[in-house]
C-alpha cells in the first residue's frame, strides 16, 4: 500500500495514433480499473495524510502572501522527513505518511514529522493549525501549476465552492487495508460498506470548521458543507456499495473528464461534458482531439474525490483537520481500531446500521439498501451541520468510541493514544459536542448557544463560500 500522492506533474503523454501502444479500449480501461482499486490481503498496514494552514505566530488571521509560502515550503521540503511532504493549492502544506504495520508505529514516526516541522517553522516565526476550513481567510490560489489551473476552470462551472475545496480546506486522511478477498468482515466489501456508513459519524464527531472570515457558517463542518456543493459525479459514493469493484469501475468511467495534459508546446485543456468512456468511444473525435492512453486513465483516477477512494487500499477523505497539535491521532486511532478490532468492528457495524438518512433511527438495512452517497445525501448533510447535537448521530458515536476505549489496548496502543481518545471522548462525544463548538464557544462568548440554523434540504444546502452558485 502507498499512502503518497505525489504533487509534481507527470510528464503528459504524446498524442497517440491508432494502434499505439497504451490505447485503451473500454474493456480494458474496466480490467485495468477493476485490477488496482482495491488490493486484496489481510488488512494489517495504516497510514495518514495530514494537511495544514500556515499562518504567522503573532497573528493567525492575517494573510501569509505567497513568497512567505513557497520560502517556507522550500525549507520544510528539504527536512529530512519519513513522510512525503507537498503543498496545496492554496498554500496548505500537506505530509502523507509511509504506510505504517500498526497504529502505534504510524503515530510516532508522523508525531517526529510534526516536531521537526513545527521547529522549523517557529524559527521562522509561522505555525501550522488545523481547521477543516480556514476560518479567517478568503480562498486564494498560490500555486501556479497546470493541474491546479485547469480544475480551477473545471470546478467553476459548478459555482465558487470548487475554489473553496481547493484552497480553504484541510483534512485528517486515514489509509487502511483494502482487506480480504472473502466475505467476512474483513474482506474488502466489508470494509468499503463499513467506510461509507461510519462517514456521517467520523464528520460529526470530528467536525471543525464552523467559521468562514471569522464568521459562524451555520455549519459544524464547513468543509464538508462545501464538497456538498462540488460536482456530484467526482465527489458523490459510487453504488451499490455491495458491488465494490464493479461499481468503482462504472463510476471511474462515467465521471467527466477534469483535464487532458497538454505536451510540451500545448495548453491544457478543460473539455465540457466528456466522460472518460465517452473519450475512449469518441478518440480524436472527442473535444481531447486524440485517443486516451493507460496513462491518461491513470491520470483520471487522481481527479476523482468520493468520501472514500479505493486506491489499492481505503482512502477516507471526509474528517476535517484537527486542533492542536496531537488532535490529528484521535481520528487516526478511532478508525484504526474499528476497522481492525474485531469487537470494536462488530459494535461500529451495529451502531451504524441504526442509522437513518431522513430519520432519527431505524432497524439495520438490507445489505445494499439505503447505500449513503456522501456529502449531499440527508445524513450526511445532518453531520456536517448540526454535528453531535443530532441524537442519532451522537448516540452512534458514543457506541463506537465506547468500542474503540476497549479496542486500543488490544491493538497495543501506547497509554497516550489511550488518553487522548479518552480525552476526546469525555471533552466532546460524551457531551454531544465537537471541536467545532470550542470555536463557536470562543465566537459567541458563551458554551451551547446554537449555530443560527436554515434549512439543510440536500437539492440546495445553504452555501458555505457566502455566495449562491
């Protein structure tokens, strides 16, 4: 498994002719798909993609400008590091782990990463904070590189949330084993359905980004609030869940194509309403004006963002970015050890099959029924807004941290990670509560004053970049 994405642009291909070795065809395009989503083995390695803002220490809201940025990411890429290290659109830094044989080793190599990053830029007098979404600065795009460009063009046709997504957010990522190739439940459909449905709990309770240039959103997690608006045929689940493989495979097709690389003499370009199957069937008829290659379908699968990704192994992308500077391992602890306790999987698999979309609860589904989407669909949309204040949602977060406190000595977890999970637990599940209502506290003045509330339809969520799209 590798938990890396690189940020460096790869090489674009030539333009292919007919014949030309690395052609695809739609069958092998759907083989090549189905062949790297999900590697199966016994899930047993963890890993972690941690993303940043970088501020001054003296004043967290004034704006770094972009030579501040790029001096102190050329510094911070030159640190001797056991993680890659790379940068966002809009300045965020971002450090993706080696994948780790347990919890415990991915902490302390990730934690010596952080002391080393944290150092260097004190010298320097900036620091890192973790917010799902920038909470005091508007969406600015520092880096100039094609890629960014042209999703930059791709997201605004959908409206500024695009934008928004690209340069005002940060996660905690965690990476797991896709799983076994059998039926249990730790084969890999098992686990892939297991993702999906703890979603709306992991946005809820760690829900951290309520603020947008200092101001309430009306959204626990603004972050997601904002991928709830981003073009749903990139950001939405692929279903049924209980067709893992070939589900991943139609979806990887039928999405729309964000870019094709231009060569070393020619623009990139932005084609409207071009999926990925309609390219291969079009060729140099399509508005690509030439055939896709094995490297272009490679390049495709990198622009696809559903709340949980297969890559070889499980990507779930919906956590916002924690506070602190140990907050980023309760979430990394808590799914590690309901995805590979067995207890603790078995509770979580109990307590998110109470869940309801448009309910406050209801008996577990059939397998396949009622598959959540991701962030446009009711419960989810529920989570980001109104994070454990929403019962159902809070009583299957209490159920599955009870399960985790039981679990993390079994995994060999050190009494730290056990404390801080513990903490996390007592400060926040336990009182319905999540980071995001710290900010609020220090906003309004005063703990429990309630979020100013409108209504969350999924068709038309209220906008979280302040301006209708």
């Amino acid at each position: 498994m590798s938990v890396t994405r690189p940020r460096t642009e790869d090489p674009p291909p030539a333009a292919p002719t007919p014949g030309t070795e690395g052609v695809l065809t739609e069958a092998q395009a759907e083989e090549y798909v189905h062949g790297i989503c999900f590697k199966t083995g016994p899930p047993t390695r963890i890993g972690t993609e941690l993303e940043w803002f970088l501020h001054g220490a003296d004043d967290p809201a004034r704006p770094l400008g972009p030579a501040a940025l790029a001096a102190a990411a050329d510094d911070l890429s030159r640190l001797p590091l056991a993680a890659a290290f790379s940068r966002e659109p809009g300045g965020q830094i971002e450090l993706s782990s080696r994948p780790a044989p347990s919890l415990a080793d991915l902490v302390a190599d990730t934690a010596a990463d952080l002391a080393a990053v944290r150092g260097l830029l004190q010298d320097r007098g900036l620091r890192v904070h973790g917010h799902g979404h920038d909470p005091w600065r508007p969406p600015r795009r520092v880096l100039d590189l094609p890629r960014y460009a042209a999703m930059e063009s791709y997201f605004d046709r959908f409206g500024p949330a695009g934008r928004a997504m690209m340069c005002s957010t940060a996660s905690v990522q965690v990476c797991l084993d896709a799983g076994t190739a059998d039926g249990g439940p730790t084969g890999f459909a098992a686990r892939w359905r297991l993702a999906h449905r703890l979603g709306p709990v992991l946005v809820a309770a760690f829900a951290n980004s309520p603020l947008r240039e200092g101001r309430p959103t009306g959204w626990r997690s603004t972050r997601q609030a904002v991928w709830s608006r981003i073009d749903p045929d990139r950001t939405l689940a692929p279903r049924p869940l209980r067709d893992p493989r070939g589900a991943w495979a139609r979806y990887a097709l039928d999405a729309p194509v964000m870019c094709v690389r231009g060569g070393a003499h020619r623009p990139w370009t932005v084609p409207a309403g071009l999926t990925f199957r309609r390219w291969i069937a079009d060729g140099a008829r399509s508005p690509a004006g030439r055939l896709p290659t094995l490297d272009d379908l490679r390049y495709h699968l990198t622009t696809l963002f559903p709340p949980v990704r297969p890559q070889g192994h499980l990507e779930l992308r919906m956590i916002d970015a924690q506070p602190g500077d140990d907050g980023w391992i309760v979430p990394v602890a808590v799914v590690a050890a309901l995805f590979d306790d067995p207890l603790a999987n078995a509770a979580a698999a109990r307590a998110v099959g109470e869940l309801a979309e448009d309910g406050p609860a209801r008996p577990a589904a059939p397998t396949g029924a009622a598959d959540p989407g991701g962030p446009r669909d009711g419960l989810w949309l529920r989570a980001a807004r109104n994070g454990l204040t929403d019962p159902a949602l809070r009583r299957a977060a209490q159920e599955c941290f009870e399960a985790v406190g039981g679990a993390l000595p079994r995994l060999g977890a050190p009494p730290r990670i056990r404390a801080l999970v513990a903490a996390f637990a007592e400060r926040h599940v336990a009182r319905g509560r999540c980071p995001a209502d710290d900010l609020l506290d220090a906003v309004t003045g005063r703990e429990g004053r309630p979020v100013p509330a409108r209504p969350a339809g999924p068709a038309a969520p209220p906008s979280p970049t302040g301006k209708e799209s």
